[in-house]
C-alpha cells in the first residue's frame, strides 16, 4: 500500500510540472501562429490535454477482452466529460472566488462568452445524441452516428478557427528557451511534446496507484473507470485552467475545460458507440445526465452577468458531490 501512495504521489508531481510546462509551451504556440485565445484554449490545448483520457478507453477495450474491458472503456468514455462538467468548471469558479478574496483579482470571470457559449452548444448536442439516442438503434446506424460526430467535431474546429475572439497577448518567456524572446518553432514543439510525454506518464502512474488502492477497497471496474480515473486523467485540465485563472487568463482557462469537453463527446465517444456494446444504463447514465445540466447550468449562466458567472461555474459540484453520494449508497 505504501507503494502504491508513493506511485501516486509520483504521478501527481509529474502531471503537475508537465501542465506548467504545458501551458507556457501551448500559449507561446498560439502566439507565434497568430491565432486567437480561442481556439488556442478550445482546440489545440484541449486536445493536447485529452490524450491520457482517450488513450485509456482504446487500450481497455483492444487489450483486455470480455466485458471487463469493455466496462473500463465505456466507464473512461463517460467520465471524462462528467470529471470536466462537474469537477474542472467548479475549480475553475471556485479559484476565481477565491483569487477574489485574496484581493488578487475581481469575482467576475472574464472568459469570453461567445466562445464559451459555441463549446458548450456543441458539447450538449454531440453528448445528448450519444446518451439518449444511439443505445436504441442499429450497429449500422451507430457507424453512421460516429462518422457524423467525428464531422461535427472538425466542423466545431473550423467554427472555433473563424470565430470572433480576443488575440493572443505576448507570453511569458518559454521554459525551454528562457532568454530568447523569440523562440524557434522546433522548441516550442519539443517543449510542448516533452510535456505531453510527461503528462501522459504521470496520469498513468497516478492511475496505476489508484488501481491498486481501490481494487483493495473492492470497486468494480466501472466505477472505477468512471468515478476514479478520469481524476487522474483530467489533472492536465484543471490544472492548467487553475493555473490560466490565478494569472487572470480566464479565457484560456474556460476554453481549455469547454473544449476538452467538446472533443470527448465526440471522438472518444465514436469509438466507443462502434467498438462497444455502448449499454448506457444505472451509474453510466446518472453520470452523462449529470454532465448535461452541470454544463447547461453553466450555459445559461453565462447569458446573466458577469459578476454570477464564477458562481455558476462552481454550483456544479453539488452534481458531483451528489453522484459521489449515490455511488456509496450502491445504487446501480
């Protein structure tokens, strides 16, 4: 047991340096490729960050065969996005008020809203098709779906690439290059892979100390996939988007967390709905609901003013709380 603490303490510690390093290299890219906060938070530090994630289902399900690994893909699917609705908006508002009352910074999140407001749009269509209509229908017809949410992702791309949004403001100086203003590509690059390389070791060896931990404790590989991994695997985006908050890139912050939620009920879950039995029943459902109203809760709030909007972002830890709740008291 002790091992395994230590295992997990490691991983925590790699998957932090690897966000620090992974913000400053994501922001610096935006930078020199002149594209807006946008689609630097949305799209490429939203994807970077989604790997460890999307990587757990694909391997659960190609090498681990029968309903085991069937059951840890589909739990790792659905909880990315339940972990970023419920978990990563709340620290988001939560940091805000809190930067708010170290007298760091107001109690509004300056995100900007028409970006926020496209992400979560596509997240709540993309997702609700995967929950509520795609278990009743055909394998031909799920193939069909897959294909239209993997278009409706590169649509969204396109749509985050053109939008209208604030450009990005000079950066702090690049890890990798710490005296050079104007660093070359090829480290910006490398200094952005080197990250994801940690990042992606460090959430697998939290998930491998948790694993240990919570087999002890006798949770079922579902729930376990669902409720526990995606803690680790969803670190990147919370701590990224605490770590854009506390320096007042609110922007960055909301979009890397909206995105990532954009591209999970899209891409993962495309290959979930044609490589599983894609049975969303009892916790699984609870969970993707939950994940609906935490993000439209979110939605309208972002329509009312500013200075609510960090609280909307935080009441979505009551869905969370409430499904830690219902996951104790063994309902199914």
């Amino acid at each position: 047991m002790i091992i395994d603490l230590f295992v997990l303490v490691v991983g925590i510690v790699f998957v932090l340096v690897a966000a620090e390093l992974f913000t400053n290299g994501i922001e610096a890219l935006g930078h020199r490729l002149q594209v807006s906060k946008n689609f630097t938070g949305s799209v490429l530090a939203a994807v970077g960050t989604a790997l460890p994630e999307t990587l757990i289902p694909i391997i659960a399900v190609v090498f681990f065969a029968g309903n085991k690994g069937q059951d840890i893909g589909v739990g790792a699917i659905l909880g990315a996005p339940f972990m970023l609705s419920t978990l990563a908006f709340p620290l988001i508002g939560l940091t805000v008020v809190v930067r708010h009352l170290l007298k760091k910074g107001s109690i509004s999140l300056h995100a900007e809203t028409t970006g926020l407001r496209r992400d979560l749009t596509f997240f709540l269509f993309a997702y609700s098709i995967a929950l509520f209509v795609v278990p009743f229908e055909s394998h031909s017809v799920r193939i069909l779906t897959a294909a239209f949410l993997l278009v409706l992702y590169v649509v969204y791309v396109f749509q985050t690439l053109k939008g209208e949004s604030e450009d990005m403001e000079a950066t702090e100086h690049l890890f990798f290059a710490p005296k050079n203003p104007h660093p070359a590509m090829w480290i910006i690059i490398f200094q952005v892979i080197f990250s994801l390389v940690i990042m992606v070791a460090g959430a697998h060896l939290f998930v491998h100390g948790i694993e240990k931990i919570s087999l002890a404790f006798g949770l079922d590989p579902l729930i376990f996939s669902l409720l526990i991994a995606p803690i680790a695997t969803e670190l990147p985006e919370k701590i990224n988007s605490i770590t854009w908050v506390w320096k007042k890139k609110d922007t960055l912050a909301a979009g890397n967390v909206a995105g990532a939620m954009v591209f999970q009920s899209t891409v993962p879950v495309s290959f979930g709905i044609v490589f599983t039995d894609w049975n969303i029943t009892g916790l699984a459902l609870i969970s993707g609901i939950f994940a609906i109203f935490s993000a439209f809760l979110v939605l309208t709030v972002s329509y009312i003013n500013r200075k609510y909007f960090a609280y909307g972002f935080s009441v979505g830890i009551i869905f969370f709380v409430s499904y830690i709740y219902l996951v104790l008291n063994g309902t199914n």
